[in-house]
C-alpha cells in the first residue's frame, strides 16, 4: 500500500495522511509536494565498516586472513555478527564466482541448503560449499555447487557463517546483488546468473 501511495499509482487519502500527521505528531501541512520523495530514484546509505576476512575460496583449504581489516558497506547490511570477503575458486560456480563481494552471518548452526563457511579442524583453513543433508550417514554434509569437483572433504571440520549478501558486475558493467536475511542458496543465485 505505502509503495503504491509513494510511486504516484494511488492517491493518498486524506483519512491515511492525517493518522499520520497525529501517530509522529507533525506539523498540519505536512506532507508538501517537495517532502515526497520519487520512487523513481534509488535510496542510497550511508556507508559502515564490516570486518574483512579477505579472500575465501570456493574449491580448497586455506587459512583464514590473519590481518584485521575492513570493508566499506552500505549501513543496512551492517550488523555485529557479520563480516565480509571475496570469493575464488570455482567449487561453487556458477552461483559465486572469483571477486564476487559477500557478507556472511556468523553462525555454528547455519540453516540446510544454503551456502556457508566451513571451517577444518585442526589448522582452522577455510572455504566455502553448500550445506547439504546425507541421507546415508544422517548427518550434514560439505557440497560443491560446481559438479567439476568431485573432492574429499574431511569429515572434521565446523561451519562459521552463512552467505546473506552478494555483489557482482555483470558483462555490462551493471552492478548486481542479492541479499537475504535468512541466506542464500545456489539456486536463487543460478536463477538469475549467467556464466
């Protein structure tokens, strides 16, 4: 309803503007044509630091990045418990690719399907599958999305975090992302890019 009444589909009715007005208790004139913002222009953010765990791969092991760094992100996407990082490597093609810009919300439960951190045992190395259900074992189970890797996975190892956001550029240059706060699964993410 809000959207339709700020995209000029629908007429805001008097009755609506004047709960308004009384609910944030404003001034009686408001709202003047000039206090309306177009919905044809896009809503920016002002930007906040996220911890930056520098590059993840989606394909083997690696150690996590031991400096303590930060990215720039929109301040609707900041929230303590999140950190970002690129990815490389290809075990999760096509839905993330090398460069690809992601923010992950730290968790050691993260929700069957969607496309997590792992994180081995031992030497703590890191990378990046979807989590899956072994019917066999009954137990969870690492998934390369890339069916060109076929690899053993170690049976030690605990998730850290679940992918809520992504950010790439297409072959035109547009800037392209996904965001969902209950995560992201390779489908949602394949659906719609093309490799």
């Amino acid at each position: 309803m809000i959207l339709n009444y700020i995209s000029g589909r629908t007429e805001i009715p008097d009755a609506f503007l004047s709960l308004v007005r009384e609910k944030l208790s404003l001034p009686e004139y408001w709202p003047q044509a000039h206090e309306i913002s177009d919905a044809r222009f896009p809503v920016s953010y002002p930007e906040a630091q996220m911890p930056y765990a520098g590059k993840i791969p989606a394909g083997q092991w690696v150690p996590p990045a031991e400096a303590e760094m930060f990215e720039d992100v929109e301040s609707r996407l900041y929230k303590r418990g999140r950190f970002c990082a690129r990815v490389e490597g290809y075990s999760c093609f096509p839905a993330l690719q090398p460069e690809d810009f992601t923010i992950w919300e730290e968790t050691h439960s993260p929700p069957i399907g969607k496309i997590i951190i792992a994180q081995r045992k031992g030497d703590h190395a890191a990378t990046i599958k979807q989590l899956v259900w072994d019917r066999e074992t009954s137990r969870m189970k690492l998934h390369a999305i890339n069916p060109d890797f076929a690899e053993n996975l170690p049976e030690q190892w605990g998730a850290i975090g679940y992918l809520i956001y992504v950010r790439y550029y297409d072959d035109a240059g547009n800037e392209v992302s996904f965001y969902r706060e209950d995560g992201l699964n390779p489908d949602q993410l394949i659906k719609y890019r093309q490799p």
